[in-house]
C-alpha cells in the first residue's frame, strides 16, 4: 500500500507528507528562479556574465534533475513519508520567511543591520530563549560582514539605514 499524501494524524498535532513531494516543491520553483537569474545574467558583460551564468545554468540543470527525480519516486510509490510535528512545520515556515523578508531588506536596511536584527530573531524563532547571545551573536556577525568586506576584501557595502537616521 503507497504511504499516505498528506493528512492529519491528530488533528493539529502531526502532518504526514511524502519526502518526493516537498522535493518537488522546492525544485521547480527553485529551477524557474535559477533559470532567470542564468539568462539575466548572460546580459551581464562578457567577463562578469562568464562565472554566474556558469554557475545558476549548472544548478538548474541539478534542480531540473531533482524534480524529474521526485517525479519518478512519486509515481512509482518509492517516495518516504516524513512525519511532521505541526508546531515544528510553523517553526520552519516563519523562519524561511524571515530569510525571505531578510534578502528582499538588506539592500534598503544595509547588510550590518539586518544581520543585526536576523540573527536574534532566528535565534529565537529556533528556540533559543536567552537575548544576550543572540544580541552578542548577531553584534559579533555584523562586525564580522563588516570587517570581511570593507577591510580585508575593500569592498562597499550598501549604506546603512541605520547610520542616515541618526
């Protein structure tokens, strides 16, 4: 007998889902954004096109493979089923959005104030119940991006919110 598709076990306690389908999920989306970004990329010039052309046209062939991988697990009924507490499911959920919200705000925050506000926030959404390491880790994170791109790698960040407000 196939394992189940998707159902509740007890009612708002554990999701049952097969592991082929979450696969699938995530690789076409993640294939059609690769894409997008390889042919962006090709309009880049010549000598800065070459590597990140290179590099999303090699991971949307992986993903195209991944997803004709779970295809093919789907319908032969070889695809296992991960049990899911409901509460760790909402967990992860809230802490891809907030890598989601993260990249579409670093370009307007600056990069050293939403790793600033990042790491303590996943910090906690993770668990993690004490404030001080997470204020300490995302402190020392932030000096870190900061200290890797201006100083060691001469590079300009974007500026920061932050600074312009005071």
């Amino acid at each position: 007998m196939p394992p189940p598709r998707c159902y509740l076990r007890k009612p708002g306690a554990i999701i049952m889902i097969r592991k082929a389908s979450i696969e699938l999920a995530v690789a076409i989306p993640a294939a059609i954004l690769s894409v997008l970004g390889a042919l962006h990329a090709s309009s880049f010039p010549q000598q800065t096109a070459y590597l990140p052309t290179t590099v999303l046209s090699i991971m949307s062939l992986l993903l195209v493979l991944w997803a004709f991988q779970s295809v093919m697990a789907l319908r032969r009924n070889q695809s296992s089923t991960l049990i899911l507490e409901k509460g760790k499911a909402r967990r992860f959920l809230l802490l891809v959005l907030s890598t989601a919200t993260l990249i579409a705000l670093a370009p307007a925050l600056g990069f050293v104030t939403s790793f600033f506000i990042f790491i303590p926030l996943s910090g906690f959404i993770l668990g993690y119940k004490h404030w001080k390491p997470l204020l300490a880790a995302g402190t020392i994170f932030s000096l870190l991006i900061y200290l890797i791109f201006k100083v060691l790698l001469s590079r300009p960040l974007p500026p920061e919110l932050f600074i312009h407000l005071f």
